[in-house]
C-alpha cells in the first residue's frame, strides 16, 4: 500500500525534513510540495488522489486552517505541523487526523504515520470482502454490476471516467478519485498519471516510460507517479543472483 503525500509550509527547513522523513518510509510517495498555500489552493484538486496532506498553519497569505476548510475534502488524511498547541481544537474541528507539534523528530513522524495506517486497516476490513459494485452510468435509472477483479484501467476525461474491464467499459460522471476508492477492493489499483489509474495484474510489460496493458493499451508513466509506479515494479523484479553478484564485484 502506497499514500501519496503532498506538503504545505513554507519553511525551508521543515520541508526538507518532513521530505527527508518521507523518504525513509517505505509506503509514502511525495506528490509535490507548496511553500505558498495560495499556489496548492489553485492547484490541488479531487483527481489528484491525494492521501496525506501534511500541512503547517502559520503561513503568509492565507493560514493552514482557513485552506484546510477548502482542501479537507481534496485529500484522504491531513496532518497539520506546528510550533504552536493553541489551533489544535480548530484543527480537529475540520476533521484533521493528527496535530504534530514541531520539531517534528522521525519518532514522532512514524508514530504519527503508524496510526494512519491502522486507521486505514479499519476501513478497509469490510469493504475488501466485496465482489459486486454497481456504478451509475450517464443514462438515466442504469446502473451496470462491476467486478473490481475485472478492471483493468480507469481513464479520467473532461467531467467524467471510462472504466475499462476485460469485456466492457463503462461511462460515469464519478471522479477519478471517487472510482479508485470505490474500486480498489483488492488493493490491486495504482495510479500512474494523472488521469489513468491502472490495474497492477493487468500489465503485461513496462516498457521504458509506457505501460503495456493486457488490452493492448499503452498508458504513459507520469513524473508525478513515477517514483512510486518504478518502485512497485522494482520490488516486484526477479534478479538473477549472477546479476548481483557481478555488481558487488
């Protein structure tokens, strides 16, 4: 399980720690970072597939609780770093999931990050179970039954989504967001551009900076996603015990 990470300070120190912080996790990918919340106010949006927002809320411009009651709803879980304890019943009342005070020590990260992932552990218990999912179509009163085994991508257009399944493809006015949470009931999606999200066990090569996908589609890896896409494939590579050996020599 990978989450995706998006950063908003605009203290250089503390963006350099909390990226360094995020490398050293093994299931956190950044995003992108914003020093000025006015920028990550324009450019964030619900198709962004966001799952952590770490934010600070002494800023110029614009506080980190008046954009959190804007981008709350543009991110899975948000986390506001502070030097200061007195916004915290503010913070909660926006539905933050943690109030780290800083320095944020890599203890204190990971601790904070553990309980994120139990907190997904609960949520995911029940819905993993499920086999039939009806999606609502752009024809009124149709709705059409969706196997999440049988998705092979989902592809973003203008204000609406293609599902692509392995004998059909479905038209909904869902966002992508909306469908990859609803969807991904094995864990077996993973987003690789902005607008494709596609099925890890319905690849068949990675070639270069294309994905080959077992309908004969070719979705190009986007820099954003990258790190993360790479990164699954790597740990998922058999290497030959001659090939490592011949490079330690």
């Amino acid at each position: 399980m990978m989450l995706n990470c998006v950063i908003i300070e605009d203290e250089n120190h503390a963006i350099e720690l909390l990226s360094d912080h995020i490398q050293q996790m093994s299931n956190l990918c950044l995003l992108k970072v914003y020093s000025q919340p006015t920028v990550a106010l324009t450019e964030i949006t619900e198709d962004d597939n966001i799952d952590i927002i770490f934010m600070d809320i002494n800023m110029p411009g614009m506080s980190g609780i008046d954009l959190a009651k804007i981008l709350r709803s543009k991110t899975r879980f948000l986390l506001f770093t502070t030097a200061y304890h007195h916004y915290a019943v503010e913070a909660f009342e926006l539905e933050a999931d943690q109030y780290i005070i800083k320095p944020i020590t890599f203890p204190k990260f990971a601790t904070a990050i553990e309980k994120i992932i139990k907190k997904i552990g609960k949520e995911t218990v029940t819905p993993s179970a499920k086999s039939d999912i009806f999606i609502k179509t752009g024809v009124m009163n149709k709705v059409i039954k969706v196997n999440p085994a049988d998705v092979v991508y989902l592809e973003a257009k203008d204000n609406y989504i293609i599902i692509h399944t392995e004998s059909y493809n479905i038209i909904t006015y869902l966002t992508l967001k909306e469908a990859l949470h609803t969807l991904n009931q094995l864990d077996n999606l993973i987003q690789v551009q902005k607008s494709f999200v596609i099925a890890r066990n319905k690849i068949e090569m990675v070639d270069g900076n294309a994905i080959v996908m077992n309908k004969g589609v070719q979705i190009p890896i986007g820099n954003t996603y990258r790190k993360a896409f790479l990164d699954y494939v790597k740990q998922n590579t058999v290497i030959s015990a001659r090939v490592k050996s011949s490079k330690s020599l």
